[in-house]
C-alpha cells in the first residue's frame, strides 16, 4: 500500500 | 476522480455558495460565526500555497473559487454587514484550535517542509474550525433553515471524502492517513447535528435544541 498525500484533492 | 469525490466537491461548493447567498439576499450574518469563517479562510490559505504547481483546470478552479469565496464571506461578515454580525454569541476561543493544529502539524506530518507543514496544519484545522459555528447554535439554542442546510451541505463533504478515500484505498492501492484521521474526526464533530438535520430541519421545522 502507498501511503502519502493525494495531490488532486482539495 | 470517483463518484463520491466528485459529489463531495459540489456539496462543498454548494455550502460556501448557500452562506454567501443567504448573507447576501438577507443582507445579513445573523447566526453564523465569524470566528469559524475566519478559520476556513486560512485553512484554504495555507492549503492552496501549492496553487502554482499545477494538476488540473478543475483542481486550479476549485482552490480560486474556495480561497475567494472564504474572503468574500469573512469580508460580508466582518465589513459589509459587520452591523448585523452577532458578536456576543460568537464567543469560542479559537486559539484552542489554531495553536493545537499548529503544533500537531510541526509533530505529525508526511515531510517537514514548509508547504507540507502548513498543507497538514490546514488539514488539522479544517477538522475542528467548525466548532465555533456549532458552538454559536448549541449557545442560542437554534439555527435558521437557511444556515441548517448550509452545514448539512458542508458536513456531508467530508463524509464523502471518506467514501472516497475507502474507494480509492481499494481501486489505487492509496492512501493518506493524515488526511483520513482528520476527516473523520471532522464528521464526528457533525454527527450530533445531522441527527437534528434529519429529524427536524427536513420535517419542516425548525432547528431548535432542547431548553
């Protein structure tokens, strides 16, 4: 699993 | 983009366009705190500092339209209809939420940067900078419709948010747990009030709490 930051959401 | 994101976004938009109408046709903030609005602004502020690193004309739109719309309404608040503000039941103490958030930031984040810290603090303090508004309606005992619907809108957005954070855990193998921890604590701090929304607000009546 990738965790981290989603940079598409607002 | 998921289904839930997607609705998620516009029930957002569609609160912070609900608080700017209302203020605006009633040329009135009675009843809405100018201490959560204030929050939300810098929550959008310190969010969207990544504004220049483009992902989408979408993603860009949203963030202008969030972070506009929020000064737009502390401006109708604090300046334009500052007469009909509602100071004396605006009386939370936010530096209990700004000062935590900060420091919960500096402690827990996924990069110590100052664009991550300030993007996690905003995170942090978007879960809680509600609390001054549902302080202000439990203080003066009720809410008008009006302002019902608008947290009813604003709360289902996070709540969303989480449907789609378990959707794309299962679909894209991702997830933040920053961003998934806070938003449930967020929708917690909601709970209490759908209920009200629910069992009065949509049955015609009015928001009013028990005395």
């Amino acid at each position: 699993h990738r965790s981290g930051k989603s940079k598409d959401e607002l | 983009m998921n289904i839930f994101r997607l609705v998620g976004d516009l029930s957002h938009l569609l609160a912070i366009i609900i608080l700017l109408l209302k203020i605006w046709k009633t040329r009135s903030c009675a009843g809405i705190s100018g201490k959560s609005q204030i929050l939300f602004a810098i929550v959008y502020t310190s969010r969207y500092l990544d504004l220049p690193n483009f992902v989408s004309m979408y993603n860009t739109l949203m963030k202008i339209v969030f972070i506009a719309a929020s000064y737009a309404t502390v401006y109708l608040i604090y300046m334009k209809f500052k007469a009909t503000y509602d100071h004396n039941h605006d009386t939370f103490r936010v530096e209990f939420l700004v000062l935590p958030s900060f420091v919960l930031a500096l402690l827990i984040n996924h990069d110590f940067t100052v664009l991550e810290v300030l993007w996690t603090f905003s995170i942090y303090m978007e879960s809680v900078a509600i609390l001054p508004q549902l302080f202000m309606v439990s203080k003066t005992g009720e809410a008008e419709s009006i302002t019902s619907h608008y947290l009813f809108a604003l709360g289902s957005y996070r709540a969303l948010y989480i449907l789609n954070w378990i959707y794309r855990y299962t679909t894209e193998d991702h997830y933040d747990l920053i961003a998934i921890v806070a938003g449930i604590v967020q929708t917690v701090l909601y709970c209490d009030f759908f209920y009200l929304y629910i069992t009065k607000v949509l049955k015609g009546k009015k928001l009013q709490l028990p005395a």
